[in-house]
C-alpha cells in the first residue's frame, strides 16, 4: 500500500529576479523547483513508512492517556478509557494525516496569542488499534503504548467487576501517569505487563529490523514536531558583509532515544542542557551545520510535511553558496618595513548576499506565523 504525503502547497508560481523582493511563499516555490534534483524521483512512501513518520510524531507531539470516569451517578468502579492524541500549530498537516490515517477528526483549538492548535483525538478501539499499529516503530512512548495496551487488555478480557481488577487498571494508569511525569524511569521499576511482553520497550530500531527508508521516515516526524531548519546570520569583525549558514537542530527531554537515532543516523554532537526550572526536566539537544545538515536535510525531504518549505529554503541556501564568491575586493596591507601591499580576496557580490539575506527573512517569517498562505488553505473546522 502506497500513500501520498507530500505538502500541498503551491508550487506552480513562476521565478523572479533576484532583485524582486518575494513573499516567503513565492520564494519557497521557487526553490522548491530549484531543489527537485536532490530528492527521491518520487513522494510516495509505503504504510510502514508513514507509520513511521506518524510514530516520530507522537513521540513528540503526540500524547496517550488513559481517562478515568464514572458513567453513571450511581457507578461503584469507575470505567478506565484510553486516548490517542496529537496536536500542532496551525495548518497542522501532520494532524490531518493522523486523522485520516485513523480515522479521527480535526478540531481547532484557538489561543491567546491568536494562533490556532489543530487536534485529533481517537478514543477506545481507535485508540488502541493506533497504539498497536504505532507500537513497533514508537522509540520515546513505547513504553506508554505497552501500558496502554495492557488497560485495553484489561478491559477486554476481565468482564467481572472484580476488585482486583479495577486494583490492576488503577496500577496500570498510575504507571502511564508515572511515565508522564518521568519519575516512573528513575525509580527503575519494571512495567506491569505480562511476562512475554517485558524487555521489549528497551528495543532498539536494529532490534526491530527498521530499513533505512523507516528510519527516515521516523526521524522526519520527530524533526516536524521538535526539530527547527533555520539559519544563523553573524556579524564578523573586519568582514565586508555577514556571514549565513544552515543549522538544523532538535531537543527533548532527556533521555531522548530519538535524539539520540539522529545522532547516531547523521552525526553530530548531543549536548544536555541543564534546567534552572524547579519540576522541569533536562533537555538533550543535537544540531548540524551547513554541509553535514544539507545531507541529512536531502535524506529527510522526501517526508517531511510540516516544515517542508524551510527545509526547501536552506538547500536553496546552500545552492547559492556553492556557486561561489563572485565579487573582489581590495585593500592595503600596511608594512612595517617597506611600502603597503595592495591586497585581493574573494568575496560575495552585493546581490549574493541580498539572496541570501531574502532566504534568512523568508524563513523568519515562517517561523513566526502562517500569515502568507492563500485563502484556499485555510482552516478548517474538521478533516475529510
């Protein structure tokens, strides 16, 4: 089975001259034409592929609870329901695929910044048929899922309204709470699951016979929910005009298994960084440069959804860099001993770096809100 995940954004926009000031949208059009050559002849990835990226995304932004209520006012045990959930930041590509993907529904949630968060929620046998599905390519919650899965079996299994098992399903959801909290790890307390299931949460992506094209896949929606594509703009001393490069980065809190693939898939350094926060964990971050994150950026483009234009804005980025310094610049050296010394260096022209400097504001505007897509994209109250 073959799916279509790639962004639906326009890209049918004609070119303009480097001299045009262009909206972030045109521009990421016009790289994205720039920049078909680098990616796979095609977008459309297997099921295994898109529930990897899926699982990548709820290890970050997705969230699995277990709800306790009571149904009735007269009800002695109280009934223990699971959910399934993922939210982002408007347009909330990444939700609607999950929506579809499981057939949920996508409502929009308004804050008080103005911004709107897209939501999907799936709830008992959606819930737990999303977990089963998701369970071996999820690396950060695979733990949550199996306890998850175990209030589902639980449920299904047990029909009397034994104390006992009400005692079970009330361990099992202080356990997933515990997970939640990350107080649950350092206890080092074993999961509350059955026998053949233990030790299974500790399995690693090699361990689950992951391709590489999976591993992509679940790194592109870890990078969609918790990764950032920007570029840095320093001033140097003594230096004719600023200096752009690419970076890429991602941090969860730690312990980060997906931040840790990424390293061990890309290269790169992880680095922690300490919280000063009472009841905050650490976080474990990662980041790559310019040519080592044009790499990874190439391997992760066929799947990214969310943050495709940004990815698109640094390859258009670094295109231009590798064209090389086409301007010259001269200077005299002065000499201690004898006459100054007239000197020559390379540098970028005046409109190179007004490109690059077109790249840097498109992608800050992308960052900072949505406001440049059309009408036709607009939100939505739920999903198709």
């Amino acid at each position: 089975m073959a799916l279509w995940i790639a962004s639906r954004l326009p890209d049918g926009l004609k070119g303009t001259s480097a001299s045009a000031a262009l909206s972030p949208l045109d521009l990421y059009a016009t790289c994205r034409r720039g920049n078909l050559a680098l990616c796979r002849p095609c977008c459309v990835v297997d099921f295994d592929e898109l529930l990897a990226y899926l699982a990548g995304v709820i290890d970050s932004d997705g969230y699995l609870k277990v709800m306790k209520g009571y149904r009735t006012r007269g009800t002695v045990f109280p009934h223990y329901g699971t959910t399934v959930g993922l939210q982002q930041l408007w347009p909330g590509n990444a939700v609607r695929l999950f929506a579809s993907t499981f057939s949920g529904q996508m409502k929009l949630w308004p804050l008080p910044s103005g911004r709107q968060i897209a939501r999907c929620e799936i709830h008992c046998r959606k819930a737990e048929a999303a977990a089963r599905r998701l369970l071996p390519y999820l690396l950060v919650k695979k733990d949550q899922a199996l306890v998850l899965l175990e209030v589902a079996r639980l449920n299904r299994v047990t029909r009397n309204r034994s104390r006992e098992r009400y005692r079970d399903l009330a361990a099992a959801r202080q356990t997933l709470v515990s997970l939640h909290e990350g107080s649950w790890a350092k206890a080092s307390n074993p999961l509350p699951l059955p026998a053949s299931q233990r030790g299974y949460e500790r399995m690693r992506p090699v361990q689950l016979g992951w391709t590489r094209n999976q591993v992509f896949a679940y790194l592109a929606g870890v990078m969609d929910s918790d990764g950032n594509f920007r570029t840095e703009k320093k001033h140097v001393r003594n230096m004719i005009g600023p200096h752009y490069r690419i970076n890429i980065r991602c941090a969860q809190v730690s312990p980060s298994p997906a931040v840790e693939l990424l390293a061990e898939t890309f290269g790169g350094r992880l680095h922690v960084s300490k919280s000063r926060r009472l009841n905050h964990r650490d976080l474990v971050c990662w980041s790559l440069h310019d040519r080592t994150a044009a790499s990874a950026i190439e391997a992760l483009l066929p799947y990214l959804i969310v943050k495709e234009a940004e990815a698109y804005l640094l390859l258009e980025l670094r295109r231009l860099k590798a064209q090389g310094k086409k301007g010259m610049t001269e200077w005299e050296h002065p000499n201690r001993w004898r006459d100054s010394v007239k000197m020559r260096k390379r540098c970028y022209t005046p409109e190179q770096t007004a490109g690059f400097e077109r790249i840097h504001r498109a992608i800050q505007a992308l960052h900072s809100a949505r406001s440049d897509w059309p009408e036709s994209e607009g939100p939505q109250s739920n999903t198709e």
